[in-house]
C-alpha cells in the first residue's frame, strides 16, 4: 500500500490506540517506537500519556504519582484522574480524532477501571460510570494490553534505573492483583488484545504492528509477511 493511500485512510475519523499494562510492561517505550513507524509511513498521528498530557493533565500527574510520601483517599486518587482525563480528552483525544490523526495513548480508561475500581476496591461499575462522566463517553478503538508478571516488570524498573512512584510503591501483591483485572477487563471486551510482552522489544513491536495491520489495514497496510 502506497503512503498516500495510508494517508487518505485517516482524512475522516482518526483512530484511537491505547497503550495498557502494569508497572514495567514496556507501554511508554512501545508508544514511541509506534510513533517512529507512523512517521515513517506519513501517518498523521498525536501521541499522549495519562494522567497528563495537558498542562492541567501533568499538574495532577505530579500530585498522584510524584509526592510519594502523600497519604490520599482511594476516593480522591480516583477523581484527580477522571479530572486529568476529562482535560486529556477535551484538549488533546477529541481534537486528534477530528483532524483524521492516530492517536495513540500511554494509558487510559483500562488503567482506572483496574487500579482504582479493581485495585482500590471502589467498585468497577462505579468507575465506569463516573469514568463515562469525565470522556463523555468516548472509547477507545483498540486496547492493546501489554502482560507481564509484576516480578519481572518491577525488575525491568530497576534495571532500567526507574524508582516506583507512589502507586507502583504498593507492592507485588497490589501489582498482581491488577494484572489479573487487566487480563479479566480485555477477556471480556472485542475492541481489547492481550499481547505477551516478555520478549525482546522490537519482537514486541513486530507483534504490535501485525495486530494493527490486521485491525485497521486501510490505515496501516495490510499484514507483513
């Protein structure tokens, strides 16, 4: 497939891509390898992360995750990241999504339905709906949910140099309790893929570019090989 014919497939509704899985799942560094391979096929595309992307986005960001010593209700945690969302989408997805462009996601609603519904124990239902509130019910087109033991995604942190912040400081128990709600949410959803990410990460990105392929071929051309 021609890149303007990739092109052309984005000139109405772009996409949205969402990037999930626990602490050291490699979701930040396969969001930036996705955007190396759009640019180099002239897809338009918008990358963004949660909570942030936005000037209000990354304020919240900081409070949730960066003050590590600060005690905070479940109950808050919970509605400072519908408040960093509802901006994310307001500013940054919906506007993408308009002008035909790919947006890609590190991070979204996945993430609060298990850490704050499941993990937090305040009640998926309750999350999804107050979740609904803060996208307007926006939803993503593809979940592509990135699975590793928590022992190995915490070992891949430490390697990397990376010191948990103040929700991955909860411990491997907390961590596999949100695996397990990740892999429950996506058995149950048609726009989710669970994608093993053991392995080495260009394999990994092989892999993802072969679902997209798949998924979405008037975008990204039809699979390799």
């Amino acid at each position: 497939m021609s890149v303007s014919a990739v092109k052309g497939a984005t000139s109405s509704r772009g996409l949205f891509i969402v990037l999930e899985g626990g602490e050291g799942s490699g979701k930040t560094t396969q969001a930036a390898l996705l955007t190396d391979w759009l640019n180099g096929m002239g897809v338009p595309h918008r990358l963004g992360r949660e909570p942030g992307g936005t000037p209000v986005g990354e304020a919240i960001r900081e409070l949730l995750l960066e003050k590590r010593d600060l005690k905070m209700p479940a109950r808050t945690e919970l509605l400072l990241m519908l408040a960093a969302r509802a901006a994310f989408v307001s500013d940054v997805v919906r506007p993408a999504l308009e002008e035909g462009r790919v947006m890609i996601a590190d991070r979204f609603e996945y993430s609060t339905f298990v850490y704050q519904g499941i993990g937090r124990d305040l009640g998926l239902e309750r999350t999804r709906e107050l979740n609904g509130f803060a996208t307007d019910g926006l939803q993503p087109d593809l979940v592509l949910v990135l699975d590793v033991p928590p022992g190995e995604g915490v070992r891949r942190q430490r390697e990397g140099g990376k010191m948990a912040d103040r929700i991955e400081g909860e411990g491997e128990a907390f961590m596999a309790r949100i695996r397990d709600g990740y892999r429950k949410l996506a058995a149950g959803d048609p726009v989710a893929h669970v994608v093993p990410a053991r392995g080495e990460t260009m394999e990994l990105h092989l892999v993802i570019r072969q679902i997209l392929r798949r998924r979405f071929p008037e975008t990204f051309g039809p699979p390799e090989g």
